[in-house]
C-alpha cells in the first residue's frame, strides 16, 4: 500500500471506525481517542494502521473477565451524561 493512501482525513478517520468528525476533535480536545498527525493548526491526518491499532485496543471479548464496554460520550458517567436528581 502507498503510504500516501495510509493518511486519511478526519473526516475520512471518522467514518473508517463508525463517528463523525467532530467527535474525533473533541476526544483530541480531552486528549483522548486515535492518535492523529497534527500537520498544522487546521490540518490533522489520522494513519489508518493506528485507527486499526486502536480500535484493537478496545476489543473485549464476550464473557471474558465480565468488563462491559458501551458507546457513550467521554466523560459520561454511569448515568450517560444525566446529574443525579
């Protein structure tokens, strides 16, 4: 593979591992997520074999140690976001 094909956009990073863009900017924001090439202040590239690397991490596998894993914000607490009433 041309390493020039392996540098995606944004954008492009965002849909490769199932979000939108801008959710990759606010996880680069809390310094969290993929790691990313920051080609200047309004440029960031994301290499597809670290989007693979990451979504890897993330990997659990069913009836493993019991650890379960849900797509939610960073920073959402068990109550999904919600302050205790």
């Amino acid at each position: 593979m041309n390493e020039a094909n392996d540098i995606v956009s944004e954008k492009e990073a965002g849909r490769f591992i199932g979000l939108v863009g801008h959710t990759l900017r606010k996880w680069r924001q809390l310094r969290i997520g993929p790691p990313y090439i920051k080609i200047s202040a309004r440029c960031v590239r994301y290499r597809r074999a670290d989007l693979l690397r990451w979504l890897e991490s993330r990997r659990v596998e069913p009836g493993g140690d019991g650890e379960r894993h849900t797509c939610k914000r960073p920073g959402d607490g068990a109550d999904g976001g919600r302050d205790a009433q």
